[in-house]
C-alpha cells in the first residue's frame, strides 16, 4: 500500500489596523526561519499582494509545515518598507503578533502550523510613526 499523500493545507489570514486604504499590503509566507522576515530571496516563499482595505485572499496549496507571516502596508506604492532612522515609518505585522521593540520578531515569536486542516491567522498592523 502507498502511503498517503498530505494534502495541501489552507491558510485564512485578516489583516486587522490599517490605518487608511491607501497603497498596498504586501504579505509573505515563508517555511524559513533564515528568510524570515525579508523573505526576497525565499524561492519557497508565497508572496500576495493585496490593495489595502480589501480582503486578503485564501492562501492555499502550501504543503504542511510550520510556517511565518510578515507584512506591511506600503502606503505609497513604493514596493518598500519605508524608515526614519531605522523606525518603519509605514504599518508591519506579524503571525502570532509578537511584542514588537527593537526590530522584527525571530522565526520562533511568529511560528505556526500549518496542516490539512484550514488554519486562521489574525495579524495586528502596528504603526511606530
């Protein structure tokens, strides 16, 4: 007999704070701990870009596993996380909402798993400036 083959798991994530509907939230999905937060050169990762104010799309097909969210809302379009004096001067979030104080939160702080079972993620935006 064959064993099973693990189905895709399923991934429901609302973005709760943003502060206008302006420009884009721009969402990364990654299994690495070493590609976490900035996950550019994440081959693995699954990047979605929404408009902000609109809803966040099922993020499906992703094999099971433990997994992380980064996001941030860019305002202006840039495709960057802007900063003043290192400060991100436009909204981040993070799966598990960690305490954020001085940088990004490790892999660990924003961790969970995915299974064959759909999961909800809610991540809270927070705005330093």
């Amino acid at each position: 007999m064959l064993p099973a083959a693990s189905q895709p798991a399923r991934l429901d994530l609302n973005v709760d704070g943003l502060r206008s509907d302006r420009g884009v939230v721009r969402i990364c999905v990654t299994s690495h701990a070493d590609h976490f937060p900035n996950c550019h050169s994440d081959p693995g990762a699954r990047r979605v870009n929404v408009p902000a104010g609109q809803p966040i799309p099922v993020i499906d097909g992703l094999p099971s596993g433990e997994y992380a969210i980064a996001l941030f809302h860019d305002e202006n379009g840039n495709r960057q996380l802007d900063r003043m004096a290192g400060i991100p001067k436009e909204g981040v979030g993070f799966s598990n909402n960690p305490r954020l104080m001085f940088g990004p939160p490790r892999f660990a702080e924003a961790r969970f798993a995915l299974t064959n079972e759909p999961v909800g993620e809610r991540v809270r935006i927070k705005y330093f400036l």
